[in-house]
C-alpha cells in the first residue's frame, strides 16, 4: 500500500492473491518512428515530471499508433546489453505484494509526477522491475534479436534501442501468466509507481490505468548507490563527533580503499572510511546509508541541504572544495539484500540505489 507520512511516503506490499493470478497485460500505445528517433530518444529524468522544468510538448506526428501488444526491449550501451518484457503491470499487483519495492518516495516528487501523469498523451518513462524468469521469457528474450525488429534506433545519448512486437495471441496470453508466477521487485522507479496509483486512485480505480514497466531478469540489470553530499559550509566538528558518535573512522589514501570496507568520507579536504561500530541492525536500518541517514545526516541542523548524487567523484570533491561541504559516498548493496528488504515490506531512505541502464524515454507513448 502506499502510506503518505513525513518526510517520506512508503511503497509497502502486502499478501494477497497467489502468483499466478493476473498480473501483465498488452498495452496501446504508440512507438516512436525512424525518422523522429534522432530528436526524440534520450536519457530518462523525473526532473520535468516534478514540476522542477518546463515540460517538453509531445509531437504526435513523431509516433506510430500500435494495436495492443507487449514489447521486447533490448538496450545497448558500452557496458552490455540489457533485455526486457515491456508489458502494463495492473496497479493491484503493487498493493498485494506481486510487486515489491525497497525504497521510500519523497511526497512533493510524487505530486509532480502525477501531475504528469494525469495528462494525455503522456511521454513514458518505464518502470524496471526484476524476477525470476521463467522458460517461456527466457526463450522469448532469447529468440528475439533473431527476428526483424520493429525498431533499432539510437538515442541522443548514443545508446541503442531495439524494439520487437510480441504478437497477439497464445504467446502473448502465455507471457502474461508466466509474469503472474514470479515476484517482481521496484528497481528503478519508485516515485513513478507510487504517483501512478495515485492517479489510479483518483480516477476511482480506472481497470484501464496501469504502471507501464520493463521486467528484466532478476540479474539484469547492473546496481550502485547514491552518494550523499552535504552542501557547505559544513560544521566539521558537529559532523565529526556525529560520526565518531556511531562508526569507526580513520584516514585513508582514496575513496576507492574506503569503499572496499565501509563509507568513504571526504571531510577537510582528507578522505576517511567509515565502518559502523556497533552490532549491525537487520533489514533496511542495517543498510549503510540507513545508518549514515539515523546517526548522522538526520541530526544535522534543519537548515543543512543534503543532496542525492550520481555525479562523478571528481564533480562532487570540486563542488565540495568551493563550498565546504562533505561528500559521503556508499559502497554498491547486495542485490539479495534489497530483495530480502522487499520482502520484508521495509524501506530504505529515498534515492539510495542506482540501477542502470535506465530504460529510454521517448521511445513509447500511452494511449491514455
């Protein structure tokens, strides 16, 4: 369920139907065209979908109107090649525990979103989810850069798409119901679930608005964090005696030494690593940025901007030079254990983990 609360709102799964039950659907949409790919593809962003820029207009001329259908969808970049169903995900299926998310959501992003949402035609950015395939997926992604696609496109970020058209018909009814056997896990896209219910609950549970998704194999995707920067200038003694309060600390050469045991800290211009001191809790409080947000970052003065940060360390130390901030940066988690937490119907702070690559925007278009 989705439990509005501050400073967070929580994606919770709870029991309900077996696997097996009805889960995936085809959907009606449109598909980008060839010629349109160049301008229109590019790296996905919540940021116009939470009011922070102006939306981007859709040009329906850009697009192709498809009979309903599930998709797959390759992605192609320097590191591999990622692999997926894009099918749309009933929203019960996030309330009942079909679909189980392990981070919490930030309520004025969600407001955003669905506010975006709620318009038509909309651009889609898919949610990733993860499970366990079965033999019928697995053959499915398998067979498929076989067959002539209906798209190969590159975006304006280099990255290659490759779209197939599953077609209607006793494949597409069998994918569905094998979608339905497996538990799937929120890799990327927390926020957009959770406006999308919110929008469905708002239109008084339309059986027509689903969660348009991507449902890669359980190992389909690659996993880091999302580092922590407190913006400066930054009272080192407070942080300091915050974070000898909780962990062990002591200097070390780079971020990369710290890394391989603990919390890389950049403080005074000096890097140090980071290691919880005391017995480790279980579940998501166990996490490191867990503990880095309960013992440390949570008790800094309400005023202290903390910033959520894919950017590359050396961005962050030049940002950190200027100001006098300090940089936090989290070692990647164990897959097994974001899925354990799922399971568990626990949450990790917001924006804690990074799966990439993130699916292509402007590829697709909803019907509604």
């Amino acid at each position: 369920m989705i439990q509005a609360s501050a400073p967070h709102a929580t994606v919770l799964a709870q029991p309900g139907p077996a696997h097996g039950a009805a889960f995936a659907r085809p959907f009606a949409g449109w598909l980008v065209r060839d010629e349109a790919a160049a301008e229109e593809i590019g790296t996905m962003s919540e940021i116009a979908g939470a009011g922070q820029s102006a939306l981007r207009a859709v040009r329906p001329d850009a697009f192709e109107p498809m009979a309903p259908a599930l998709y797959a969808y390759r992605q192609s970049t320097p590191h591999g090649e990622h692999t997926g169903i894009v099918c749309d995900v009933m929203p019960e299926a996030f309330l009942d525990g079909r679909v189980r998310g392990h981070e919490s959501v930030q309520p004025d992003r969600v407001e955003g979103l669905a506010r975006y949402l709620a318009t038509r035609p909309q651009r889609v950015e898919l949610v990733s989810t993860l499970h366990r395939p079965g033999p019928l997926v697995h053959a499915t992604l398998a067979l498929a850069p076989d067959l002539p696609p209906d798209r190969d496109l590159v975006g304006r970020d280099g990255a290659r798409h490759t779209v197939w058209r599953i077609p209607s018909g006793p494949q597409t009814d069998e994918l569905c119901q094998e979608l339905g056997t497996s538990t799937h896990y929120i890799a990327d896209g927390h926020h957009r679930v959770a406006a999308s219910l919110d929008v469905w609950t708002r239109s008084g549970r339309d059986s027509s608005r689903g969660v348009l998704c991507v449902a890669y194999p359980i190992d389909g995707l690659r996993l880091a964090s999302i580092d922590r920067r407190v913006a400066g200038p930054v009272d080192s003694a407070l942080l300091r005696h915050l974070l000898e309060a909780s962990f062990d600390v002591r200097p070390v050469a780079d971020a990369q030494e710290a890394l391989a045991t603990g919390i890389a800290v950049h403080l005074d211009r000096r890097w140090y690593v980071a290691r919880y001191a005391a017995e480790r809790p279980t579940g998501a409080q166990g996490m490191d940025v867990s503990l880095l947000h309960a013992c440390v970052l949570d008790k800094l003065p309400p005023s202290t901007a903390v910033e959520q940060t894919r950017d590359a360390i050396e961005v962050l130390l030049a940002a950190c030079d200027a100001d006098g901030g300090v940089l936090f940066a989290l070692p990647a988690p164990q897959l097994e254990t974001l899925t354990a937490i799922a399971d568990a119907h626990e949450v990790v702070p917001a924006k804690s983990t990074y799966f990439s690559p993130k699916p292509g925007s402007g590829i697709f278009l909803r019907a509604r």
